[in-house]
C-alpha cells in the first residue's frame, strides 16, 4: 500500500561502513568539540581572548554564562553525537557485527570513544554515560561518577591498544584515506592511545591507592607514545577549502581576538610570540 510508504526515505542510506562513520567522528571532534564551544568559552574565561565586539560580554563577567544551560547545548550535543557514532563503529567491527574482523577500524572508534568520553567528563564532571547514547531506552539517563567514567576511559583505551595491533581482515577493507589524522596507520594510533591512557591515568592518581606503580605506568605509557611532535594526532587535511577546523570555527564567528591579558603576559616575558 503507499501509504505505507510515504513517509519512507529512499533517497538516504540508513546504513554505513565504520570507515565512513569515522570520517565523521574525527571531523565532529576536531571542529565542534575541540575546536568548538568549549575552547572558545574556556579561552574567555582564563582570558586567553576576548569578544572584541561585546559578544563575550557575560562570559567575561560571569554573569550566567559559565552556569547557563544553553551555553554549552550545542558542544553538549555534539559531543554525545560523535560517542555514539564512534561506539556504532566498535559494535559494527566486534564479534557478530556487520564487519566483524576489522580490528584496527575498532581499535580507532575505541580510541576516539575513550576521547570524548574524556572531554565530556573533564568539562562536566559527573556525567550521564552508561545509559547515555541510548534516548530510546532512556530518555532521562542517570548521572555517572566521573570517577567511574575515567575507569570506563581507560577500559576503552586498554582495549584499542589491543586491537591496533591487529588487522583489518572485512572484505569492507581498511579505513585509508577516510581517517583524516593518521591515514590508517596503526602503530600511530596506537601511539595516540598510550599517550591517552597516560593523560587519563594521571587524572586518577588522587584517587589511585597504588600511586607508586602508577606513576611508574604512566612513565611506561609515555615511553611507547610519541617520540616526537611529528607523531602527535593532527587533524590536516585543510588547504583553501578545506580550513583548519579550531581557525574555521572561530573565523565563522568574528569578533574574537587575544585578549590584553594575555599579550601583556607575552610583553613581560619578551616571549617572541607576541609577534606572530
């Protein structure tokens, strides 16, 4: 009958390979939610810039800004959308997905999952996460300990550093080209990993009750990290049209500029970058 079927979208996909997916969980994290509301507002409030057209007027001034629900809705948004995209790619590449065997497509969705766990965590504290990403089940999910999601951060980052040594065995094939940092190279990734699993250990060590060893594993982690500035995880596929996303965000919205703050800190110390 087409009444059955007239509200059917036939001109869209309902479905994706992890790989496309990831493409878009990297762009969504470099431009909307590192580059986005949560730099922007933070830069305000430790006066790294200033809205030298007023617009920043109440960030600066504290005057609901920092405690307004709507300031951070849209990062808010952003950030639990690409969480779940990135844990759509986990279940699509584990055991009984639709690209079961592509184990280095899920180390990557593992490692960009424990990221943005991490930013949403680091920016709320207490969050919801174990029945977030799933509106339909729970339209009101409950607020996780911070602590806890921090545990869960690095039970994702345990888990990619074990599949980034794998392969990519689907007939879908690798991820290529369609990841924008590394261009599907593992041991990179994997570098990226332990480089988090160090950062994020250390946000426990108040809470670690082996402080010791743990100090002694974040030493480990930052020796099979990066070993030079040229390995760090850079989202660079801009050029003339395809812009830098953190100056893309902030030039679509004029009227930001280094603060007076920060550039009589920069003249006090004769630090040469007051000049570019």
């Amino acid at each position: 009958d087409i009444m059955d079927d007239i509200n059917k979208d036939i001109n869209h996909s309902t479905d994706a390979q992890a790989k496309y997916l990831l493409a878009d969980v990297l762009t969504a994290t470099a431009f909307s939610n590192v580059g986005g509301d949560f730099n922007t507002y933070c830069s305000s409030y430790v006066e790294h810039e200033v809205g030298v057209h007023n617009q920043l007027h109440r960030a600066e001034y504290r005057e609901g800004e920092p405690s307004a629900a709507s300031t951070f809705n849209n990062v808010w948004g952003s950030c639990y959308g690409t969480l779940k995209d990135a844990k759509i790619i986990i279940s699509k590449c584990s055991e009984g997905g639709s690209q079961e065997g592509n184990n280095i497509t899920k180390g990557i969705g593992e490692v960009m999952a424990a990221y943005n766990l991490a930013l949403i965590t680091d920016m709320y504290g207490d969050t919801p996460w174990t029945e977030a990403c799933n509106y339909v089940t729970y339209m009101n999910p409950k607020i996780d300990k911070q602590e806890d999601i921090y545990k869960d951060v690095i039970a994702y980052l345990d888990a990619a550093i074990k599949d980034l040594q794998e392969s990519d065995s689907h007939s879908s094939g690798s991820v290529g080209a369609y990841d924008f940092i590394y261009n599907g190279n593992a041991s990179k990734w994997l570098k990226f990993a332990y480089g988090l699993k160090a950062r994020y250990t250390m946000r426990l060590i108040k809470r670690s009750t082996n402080v010791n060893t743990d100090m002694e594993n974040i030493i480990e982690y930052v020796a099979k990290s990066f070993a030079s500035a040229d390995e760090q995880a850079v989202f660079a596929i801009y050029d003339a049209s395809n812009l830098n996303p953190l100056f893309d965000f902030q030039w679509s919205r004029d009227g930001l500029g280094a603060s007076q703050s920060l550039a009589n800190k920069l003249i006090e110390r004769n630090d040469p970058r007051i000049t570019r």
